[in-house]
C-alpha cells in the first residue's frame, strides 16, 4: 500500500484523496480482517510543506501501524511533475536526510521485533537458492532479494531445489534473516 504519508495537509498536498483517520481506520480494518497480513507500504518525508508536525504524525503512525515491511524516501524534485510545477522545495536536503534516518531507525526497529515474533512459527517458504550450507529461501509474505531470507540449514534437511515449497520452523532470527529447519516438505513446485 503506497501511503506516502499520514499527515492531513500533506496528503492534500500530494492530492492524495484519502485522510488521516480514513487511513487510520482502513490499516486498523485490514488486519482485523485478514488476521496475520504482513503490510508493506512507502512513505516519504521533506516534501514540500512538511513542517516538524508533520513529521511526529508520520513516527506515530508508523509506531502504531507497525508495518511489517516499509520503505521510506526523501522528497526530490522531479521536472514535469504536478508537486514542481506547484510548489517550492522548501525542505532543506539535510532536513529530510535527517527525518529519513529518523524514519528508518524506528521501522529497524519495528522489523526486528517482527522478526523475533516469528521464532516458534511454522512458516511456508519457497526455496530459491542453494547457498553455501544453506538452502535459502523466503517466506509467502517476502520479496525475493528486497525482503529478508529464510536460511535452513542442508545438513538437517533433505535435498531440496529452487521452486519447492516446505514448511520451516523458525528457531531464530536476527536483524535481516530468519534461520529454521525443515518441519514437512509437500511436493509442490513453482
């Protein structure tokens, strides 16, 4: 879900069409709906306007949504566009540097107490590569090569191929990986 950001005045600023409590409420619908959904999103900071308000609303939000996988960026004039055409970039390249890292260090945050949570599940992992002792792979919910991994160690499973489908028990985790072992393999290939 490509959200941007949460503040009302930036999201009519964007020409978003959506408000911050209609915002609030669809993330809050979503995973009362679909128990377990694994949200990614993409938030941006310093574009025109933001004011340091702005920028508590959006770590709030992002406190509170707890997304499991998010991308953030610095606001960057692009020739053509509406937000060039109409306004100043009036946030300070340093400004939004700082707001970015900001961003980013309560998201790391956040994904490691994702990926610690994680420890005792049984997961479905597709398998995509063989790597050193390791066949790697990822979970349903990940991307392959932006997303963390899944590695499961060869010596304890049987011989397994890219395309194949296992279910894996998390028995640790660390910031970017996700470490298991071979609980019951199907057959199913991609």
């Amino acid at each position: 879900i490509a959200l941007q950001h949460i503040s009302d005045s930036q999201l009519f600023a964007m020409r978003r069409h959506i408000t911050k409590q209609e915002t609030y409420d669809f993330i809050e619908k979503i995973r009362c709906e679909v128990p377990g959904i694994h949200i990614r999103t993409t938030l941006m900071v310093g574009f025109p306007g933001e004011t340091e308000d702005d920028f508590r609303e959006l770590l709030d939000f992002v406190k509170w949504a707890k997304f499991e996988r998010m991308g953030a960026f610095a606001y960057s004039e692009e020739e053509g566009t509406y937000a060039a055409e109409h306004y100043k970039d009036d946030v300070p390249d340093d400004v939004k540097q700082a707001r970015l890292g900001k961003l980013m260090r309560v998201q790391q945050q956040i994904s490691e107490e994702v990926q610690q949570s994680k420890i005792g599940q049984t997961m479905k992992v597709v398998i995509d590569r063989e790597e050193g002792e390791y066949f790697v792979g990822r979970t349903e919910y990940d991307s392959p090569e932006v997303d963390p991994e899944v590695l499961i160690r060869k010596n304890l499973s049987p011989s397994l191929r890219p395309g194949m489908f296992v279910q894996a028990r998390i028995e640790n985790a660390d910031e970017f990986d996700l470490f298991g072992t071979l609980y019951d393999q199907t057959t199913k290939t991609t």
